[in-house]
C-alpha cells in the first residue's frame, strides 16, 4: 500500500493508519498537540516519510511508533497495521495501563433492578440494627 516516494500529509496518515476515525478528528488532534513528529508539534499538512518518529495519543493510550509505509487511502486494518512499526516499549506501557484501568474500573451493582420484598425486609432490619435471616 505505499504511497508518493515524497510524503504524505500527516493527518490524511494519520486516518489511513486507522488512529482517527476521521480526517477531521486526525487534524483536531494534530492541532491540539495530542501528536508529535521527530519530537516537534508539526501543523496538519506536514509531510510524512517513511522513518519518521511519531508519538500519537489517542484517549489515554499513547503510541510510540515510526512510519514504514505511506498511504493517502483508508484500507482494511491489516493494511493499516503495516504502515507503522511500534515501539516494544510502547506496546508494553499500553498493556500495563490497560491492565490498570481495567482493575480500577467501578464493579456492577451486585443486585440487578429493584429488590425484592424479601430484600427490602432484609434491609429494614440492618437500619432498626436487627439481625438478618439467612
């Protein structure tokens, strides 16, 4: 899937990557400082080469990766996933805060909908300080 041999646009990347959804969210993102480029804050319309370091963060994941392939194109994932290499650092610090989000994440309700009547008696007791039936 390579593109010109010059460069492309970072932001019509940046889609064809499959980091945003959209071209437009890719230029929010690019404008926002939410990407770097060889360590810079580059402007939407700055031209990616293959070698290119990028450090792009999406939500609360942050990507660390260097161009392999230019693309102006959306393609199937697979495709896309070829267009970059990421670090090993990088996709390690992602697993690690996925791990940690998933641990803080609040627990479901231990009851589903409203309590029964059983339940209900059950909870008048503990606030009178009576004991509870099994």
């Amino acid at each position: 899937m390579p593109g010109k041999s010059g460069g492309v646009r970072l932001d019509k990347w940046l889609w064809a990557a499959r980091f945003f959804k959209t071209r437009g969210l890719a230029q929010q993102a690019v404008e926002g400082g939410k990407v770097k480029l060889n360590g810079e804050r580059p402007k939407p319309a700055k031209e990616v080469k293959v070698g290119d370091r990028l450090v792009v963060r999406v939500s609360e994941a942050e990507w660390s990766i260097t161009v392999a392939a230019l693309a102006e194109r959306r393609g199937p994932a697979e495709q896309a996933r070829q267009l970059y290499q990421e670090s090993d650092e990088s996709r390690l610090r992602r697993q690690q805060q996925a791990a940690a989000r998933k641990l803080l994440a609040p627990l479901p309700p231990a009851t589903k909908g409203r309590p029964t009547k059983r339940d209900r008696r059950r909870m008048e007791r503990l606030v009178r300080g009576g004991l509870t039936e099994p």
